[in-house]
C-alpha cells in the first residue's frame, strides 16, 4: 500500500500517468525501481522523475498513512477487493482514495449523484433538497461534492430522509472546504455518510483539483442529476464526465428566464433524463434496483394533484400560522413586509407565527427576511 500512496503523492502524476506507469511496470514498488531512461521513455514531467528516482515520498507516505489512521480515516487502493467497483470502471480512476465514515455501508448501496449551482434559487434548493431526501429515504446514497448552494442543499436533504450521503471533495480529508460546511460534515458522518477524497492530506482547494473531483462523483454513481446549472456550470463538465462513462445523466427543468435554468434545460433538450420525482430517477437505474424500490405501477401525477399537495399540512397548525402558510410558496422567499401586509397579523402574532412553522422545519429561512415552504 505504501507504494501506492508514494506515487499518489507524487507531484505531477495524476490517475491518467499512474495508471500507464503501473501497467508498464507492474506495480507502484516496481516504477520506483526504473531507470531514468524507461521513465524519460514514458514522457514525465522533470520533477515527477526527480521524485521517483529519489524515493522522496515513500517515508512520508508512511507517515500519511498514520496520519489517516489517527483521523479515523482509511485508504482504498485500486487492486484492492475494497476499491468500489463502479469507479473501477472509468478509464483512468485514482489510484488511491482517502476515506473517511461509514464508506463499506455507503457505498453498498445504489449511488446517485446530485449535483449544481453554488449560486442557486430558493426553487433550485428546494428541488435538491427534497430529491436527495426522497431517494436516501429509499435506501440510495446521495453523492455530491460539498459545495455551496445545490450540493449542500443535496447532503441536507439526504440526512433528512435518514439517508446516506457521501461528500466527494477537492481537498485532504484533513480539511473542509468551504470551511461553513464543518457542521454539515460532522452531521454526515454522525449520519452513517462519509467523505472522500484521492488527494493527499493537507491539499489545498486549488481550481484544478475539483474536476478530479468531478469524475469520481460521477464515478461513484450510477447516474448523475443536475438541479439547477448555468450556462458555463461546472455542472455541466460533470454531466459530460458522466457520458463518457456511460452514466445515466437526468436534470431538473427550471424556469426559462432564469439564467441558473440554462444548463438544466439545455441537457434536457439534449437527451437528459427529465426529473420531476424521485420515481423518475430510480426509473433510470439498473433494472433490478429500480424493481426493488419502485411500485409496481407508477401512476402519472395529476395536475389537481400537483395543487392540492402543498396544502397537506399538520392538522395542529394555528389560524395565524396557516394564514402565513398559504402565503408562502417553495419556489422563492416572500419577505416579511409582504408577510406582514398580506397576512393581517400584527408584528408579534406575525413572527410568533414564523417561529412556530420554523420550529417544526415547515418553513425555510432565508436572508435579508425572506421566508419559504419547505417541500
């Protein structure tokens, strides 16, 4: 194993390098036994030769390893029985991979992966949110890559449904990136969920790592979904990702003057799966999963259906609180003045109505005073 993560560590070799110098050589310990002319052969960068003549990394791999350890963390090797068999599968998967959390449990069952904006609406959150919750609450694990916006919305839904969720991201396992998500991450290991990562730790969240990132979230899953995506998204690099390795790609349908809604709509005209339900996803699995967890016979929803649903609310809800629900929609936030001049309620009844619905998770808060349903 050390050898693994030696080569892993090497500055300038990526999976694409590690896995020809492995199938050259044979095995990691092999290639820190070349000569410099079979290495200069292969076209290496200087210093990725340098390193690999010198041995500079396999003390400090040995190190790594401990250091993981101490984390509680462990690392998957690409010849081991443990390395997850979808990956495997991709041309040129990392070598290695840094995990930390229940990832055997995780990673058993079926992956999808939920993906989007960082810079998304109150709609496109919502979406995420109640897709991921939906799909965990039915025995799938939810991937995404931590980031602001859709992914966080997509781990917090998962943990709602009682669900699992793996974060995939673009730093050391020893680090969290944006440094907001700390809490989510301790809640996604409290959860059962875990996080991964193929790159060394103390890495920072450098630009160039997080299509790395990318590949393996689509790597992981059986398909990928896409909430909300603008037109130059990085969402949309992950959606190309996951076609070229042959995985179902599916989005959510926005509204067409929305800028965030380019992408999402663009890949449904291109052939993306449309997704309005979690049926619609678990319909695109492999036939055996999708039978076990679908219905026999899904009806199609109905549009008095799709009116009536919001108002399926706690029976206990008070006059003032139901009079602010009606108000309310999942789609965007309605700032408390209008809140407060459409409800007819005075201050106090108004935001003694607010923390009621805030309290039992019926509504979501947003800045500058904007308030939601939740879905």
């Amino acid at each position: 194993m050390i050898g693994w993560i030696a080569l892993n560590m090497t500055p300038g070799i990526g999976p694409r390098s590690a896995t020809l110098l492995i199938e050259r050589f044979g095995s990691p310990e092999s290639v820190f036994h070349a000569t410099r002319a079979e290495l200069e052969s292969l076209r290496l960068k200087p210093e990725s030769i340098e390193s690999i003549l010198k041995h500079e990394f396999h003390d400090r791999a040995v190190v790594e390893l401990d250091r993981v350890k101490s984390l509680g963390g462990d690392v998957l090797i690409l010849d081991d029985g443990s390395y997850p068999g979808l990956l495997r599968e991709i041309p040129d998967p990392p070598i290695v991979l840094y995990v930390k959390g229940d990832w055997q449990a995780c990673l058993d069952q079926p992956c999808v992966g939920v993906i989007g904006s960082r810079m998304c609406s109150t709609y496109g959150e919502n979406s995420s949110e109640m897709l991921a919750r939906d799909l965990a609450s039915r025995g799938i694990t939810v991937v995404s890559g931590l980031a602001r916006g859709i992914d966080t919305a997509a781990h917090k839904g998962a943990i709602r449904g009682n669900g699992k969720t793996v974060a995939v991201i673009g730093t050391g396992i020893d680090s969290v990136y944006p440094r907001e998500n700390t809490g989510l991450v301790r809640e996604i290991l409290a959860a059962g969920g875990c996080v991964v990562s193929q790159f060394p730790l103390g890495t920072p969240p450098i630009k160039e790592n997080f299509p790395y990132r990318n590949r393996i979230i689509s790597g992981l899953s059986y398909g990928v979904l896409i909430v909300e995506a603008s037109e130059r998204s990085g969402s949309l690099i992950t959606a190309r990702l996951a076609m070229e390795q042959n995985r179902e790609v599916m989005a959510v349908p926005g509204n067409i003057t929305s800028g965030n809604s380019f992408g999402t709509n663009y890949l449904i005209k291109s052939g993306a799966k449309l997704v309005q339900q979690w049926q619609d996803v678990v319909a695109e699995l492999p036939s055996e999963i999708a039978a076990a967890i679908l219905p026999p016979k899904i009806d199609p929803p109905r549009a008095e259906d799709a009116v009536r649903q919001p108002e399926l609310v706690p029976a206990d809800m008070s006059e003032n609180e139901r009079a602010v629900w009606s108000l309310l929609t999942p789609d965007e936030g309605t700032h408390i003045d209008i809140l407060l001049e459409s409800s007819g309620l005075s201050f106090g009844d108004l935001n003694t109505a607010l923390v009621g619905l805030d309290i039992r998770d019926l509504i979501r808060v947003l800045p500058g005073k904007h308030y939601a349903r939740r879905t």
